[in-house]
C-alpha cells in the first residue's frame, strides 16, 4: 500500500487511490487476537494466585500490551457507502484516496482528511452587489470525513447586478456540480465549497455584464438574458468550468432561476417596453388603414360608383383613416343634404 507522491506545477498532488485490506478478514483477525490475549490473561492470573511465577507475570503484561495494539488498529477500519470518497494522510503527508464502497482496513494512524467539513448547512456570504447589497449562496452540510461524490446543488442566491447597457438588474441562478476529483478538492483549495460559491458568484456577475437585458430594436441577431437564456447560461457553465477545474470539480449545468430589473427601475422599463409596443401596434394599424383606404379609392373608381375630384379624396382619405386609426368608434353622421 506505499503510494508515490508526484506533484503537478501547480503544486497539485496527483490522486493515487488506494487499495486497503479487507476490513472484515481485519476485523476477524482482531476478535481472533482479543480471545487470545483473554485466555493469556486468565491464565496469568491463575499463574500468580497459583505460585506468584514472574512467567505469570510475564503473561500478564503481554495479554495488556496485545490489547492496547488491539484497541488502536481498530481505527483502520472504514465504511465507505457508493458515491463516496476518502482522502488519507498519514502524519502530514498524502497517503491515499479510497474511492471503492465497501468495509476496508487501513494504516490504523491514517486519518481522512476533509478541509469542508461542517456540521450544517450554513448561508456563506459570496459578493457584494450594486448599491450595498449582499449576495449569498446556500451551502449543504458536510458530516465527517467522507466526500460525496454525488451530483451537488448549490443555490447561488439573487443578486443585482448591471447589464452591458448599464440597467441594474436583478439574477439568480442554480449550479448542478459534483467532486470529480476528490484529492484535488481537498489540497488545491482551502474548502472546495466556498471556493465554487465565490467562484460561481463571480462567473454570473461577469457574464451577465457583457448582455443586455433586452433589446428594444428588432435585432434578432443580438444575444440578450431574456431572450437567450440557455445560450447565457451554457456560457457561464464553460466559465466556471474553466475556474473550478483546478480544484478538481465537474460543473454540470447552470440554470438561470430568476432574472428582472432591479426595483428602482422596473417601473420605468416596463413603461418603456408598454410604449415600445404600442408604437408598433400602431405602425401596424396605420399600414393597414392605408392599405384599406388605397383599395377603396381604387375600386370606387374602377366601379364607376362615384367620381371624386383630388379635393373630395383626399377629404375622403382623411375621414376614413381616421375612423380606421381611432382609438374608439366612430359615429356615423348622415347627410341628407348635398356633398358639395
């Protein structure tokens, strides 16, 4: 079980797992030595009340000293569950990683070593936002000295943040990750957890800078975080990547949970957009009414139904766009009179 240590240029030490011994064979193989050192006892015993013989004595201390080495290589043993790590150091030095589930026996004064360990789940400060606030993400617990190497959420909480146009903003998302490389995760950083909340905080505040929130001009070519939200956030998955692969995690997926203009703006935006609406639905009412108005003239006269001089069409013209363009109806006015 002697492991070579190699380390990388970014002072990284490589994962060597390791192969332990059979925890139950070790576990029988103790029992076995505390019955004998109980019968070498008894026998001690009945040694000294017999003839006060210093074999007897002799005896005795061995029985003693077989179950103190007893009682200390009962710390090698381990029980891994599936989807768990152990990382080992032996006397400040890298020994091993157990990466196999099962019942193992290791060096008794072999210690796991987890830098994340935390007794509950806390809420670590990451960031601060714009204007003074702060922004949080939500870290699991972490029990003993065992590393989950299963698929991990971490919930980076709402922040606020600017746009490329600088419009503050209001964005959260949520990280699917897990340990790839558990030896990495515990040496490279001082808690791997808190290093991927900052890590991930930063990534989102840096990608949402260079997008727009939306975009009032019909360009459809140009990335925004509301109408390209999937695209974004595959982006900030590359990114963090990149920044968290030292520390030997796998980022899965990132997934945007909440985005929206920041309170002291959001009321002016929305009456933006109302507006930018309502100019297009005009636009549209106004090409419409005249495409209405054009055929009408055209087929009155083709019809032979009335003929207008350009004055009467063009009071014409005036009269129906604005019963076409109105924002009520029009009441009709009856002219029992002559039109001229």
């Amino acid at each position: 079980m002697s492991m070579e240590v190699k380390s990388t240029g970014f002072n990284v030490i490589e994962e060597k797992e390791l192969k332990p011994f059979s925890g139950g064979i070790a576990l029988l193989l103790m029992l076995a030595g505390f019955v004998l050192s109980g019968f070498m006892m008894v026998a001690a015993i009945i040694m000294l009340d017999a003839d006060g013989s210093a074999l007897g004595g002799l005896l005795l201390a061995l029985s003693i000293i077989l179950i103190i080495v007893l009682c200390t290589m009962l710390g090698g043993l381990h029980i891994l569950n599936p989807n768990e790590a152990m990382v080992m150091t032996l006397f400040g030095k890298y020994y091993g990683t157990i990466k196999k589930e099962g019942f193992f026996y290791t060096n008794p004064f072999a210690g796991a070593f987890n830098p994340a360990n935390q007794g509950s789940a806390s809420n670590v400060t990451i960031g601060t936002g714009t204007a003074g606030t702060t922004a949080q993400a939500s870290i699991p617990a972490t029990t003993g000295k065992k590393i989950s190497t299963k698929t991990l959420t971490l919930n980076n909480e709402k922040q606020k943040v600017n746009d490329v146009l600088g419009n503050p903003i209001v964005i959260g998302a949520v990280v699917i990750w897990r340990v790839a490389d558990p030896t990495k995760a515990v040496f490279s950083v001082e808690n791997y957890k808190t290093f991927l909340s900052i890590q991930c905080d930063s990534t989102i505040r840096n990608t949402a800078r260079l997008y727009p929130y939306d975009t009032m001009e019909d360009d459809a070519d140009e990335k925004t975080l509301r109408g390209s939200s999937q695209e974004i956030a595959e982006s900030m998955r590359d990114e963090l990547q990149k920044k968290v692969s030292e520390a030997g995690l796998e980022i899965q997926e990132v997934r945007i949970t909440h985005l929206s203009y920041a309170e002291e703006i959001a009321a002016a935006m929305l009456q933006r957009q109302q507006a930018v609406a309502i100019i297009a639905a005009r636009q549209k009412i106004v090409e419409g009414a005249v495409s209405m108005v054009k055929m009408a003239i055209e087929q009155l006269g083709e019809e032979g139904v009335i003929v207008l001089d350009e004055e009467r069409k063009a009071a014409m013209v005036s009269n129906l766009l604005v019963v076409l363009c109105g924002n009520k109806e029009a009441q009709p006015i009856v002219n029992s009179g002559s039109i001229y």
